[in-house]
C-alpha cells in the first residue's frame, strides 16, 4: 500500500515462536513439523497472486548485480541458463524455511513475504533446499540446538521428495536443475560465511 508516497506493506500481528524455536524446545515433534513444512511449501506452490513481480526478472536483475564477482563469459552464461529455464505461473515465497514460519494459536503462519515473486516452484523449493543444505545456523545457539536444526534440515528434505512426488506435478530432477542458478542468486545476498561456497559451485557449472 502507498501512504504519502511511501510505499510498505499492511501485516497482521502473530503471536508465537517460528517454527524452528518450537522444533528446539519440542524435539518430537521433528517428524510432524517436517510434513508440516513441506506441506506449506506446496499450498504456496499451489496459488498464483498475478500482483506479484516476475521470478524471472528478479533473477536476472542480482546476475547482474554479482557479475562484478565473474567475467562476462560467466555471467553471461548465468543469464543464458535462467532464460532456458521455465518461467512459471505460481506464487514462490522466496525465502521459505522454518525461521519464516510462525507456530501460534491461528495455526501455522508463514511470513516474510519481500521477497515473494511469480514464477517457477522448482526455483522456489530449490531455494529452499540450498537453506537446509547449506544455510547457516542463527547466532547463539547452544550445541544441541544446533543438532536438532541438521536432524530437523536432514529430514525436510527427505520430507520434501515424497511431498513432491506425492503431492505436486515436479521431479526431483526439475529441482536440481535450478541448483546452481539459486547458488547465483544467493550469491546477491551478501552472507560473507557463505561466499567461497557459493563462488565454487557458480564457477564449477558456468565456468
């Protein structure tokens, strides 16, 4: 919404811890809230809100933004291989993992919408996969919680093939072919603990 030429957006307030806080403090609940989450993801995948900036667009937009970080062979490469990819129809989180997701009296609430763009879910769950693969853990948590958090990421993503399979018209295959142009774009965030990473798996494919 615009106010005075301004522009933000207009949120409820939710009460309650994200979903990764509950899992620390209610381990057994790992299984549940694993179906849980890849189920979400799915709903997501299953509306379309036209409003929504183009996935496609976006992607290209921080290629261009990190080309500083490669030659122009290299990027050029990066724009080829998201324009080869399908540009889909469906609403795509962006940033989908269990510190986005909200356990309250309303139910689970998913939240941190800036980055929600329209376009292909393969992208979006690879997005997401990158996180619980690769994504590092939040600043001051004990030992054990950090344990819990890989049990927890190990089992979303075995959750997430059968959801997929199960539930929604994409293969695994699909998914890991968005794995290095995800990489490109995670690369546009910033997370210095992640960047000699990231630039490996950019330069091993487009290289």
């Amino acid at each position: 919404m615009e106010v005075d030429g301004r522009i933000g957006f207009e949120m409820d307030r939710i009460d309650g811890s994200s979903m990764l806080d509950d899992l620390i403090a209610k381990p057994w609940r790992l299984w549940r809230y694993a179906r849980l989450f890849a189920g979400l993801h799915l709903t997501i995948h299953g509306t379309a809100d036209r409003g929504l900036p183009s996935q496609h667009e976006k992607f290209h937009r921080v290629a261009d933004r990190i080309s500083k970080s490669f030659t122009p062979e290299i990027t050029a490469r990066i724009h080829s291989a998201i324009d080869e990819m399908p540009k889909g129809d469906k609403t795509c989180h962006g940033d989908f993992h269990p510190d986005n997701v909200l356990m309250s009296s309303r139910g689970a609430t998913v939240i941190d919408w800036g980055p929600a763009t329209l376009g292909c879910p393969a992208a979006d769950t690879a997005w997401t996969v990158y996180l619980l693969r690769h994504g590092g853990v939040p600043l001051g948590r004990s030992l054990w919680q950090c344990l819990v958090l890989a049990f927890f990421r190990r089992l979303s993503l075995s959750e997430y093939r059968r959801a997929y399979l199960r539930g929604f018209a994409l293969s695994w295959t699909e998914i890991a072919r968005w794995e290095p142009i995800v990489a490109a774009i995670r690369l546009g965030d910033g997370i210095p603990e992640e960047h000699d990473l990231l630039v490996r798996i950019i330069r091993k494919q487009f290289g």
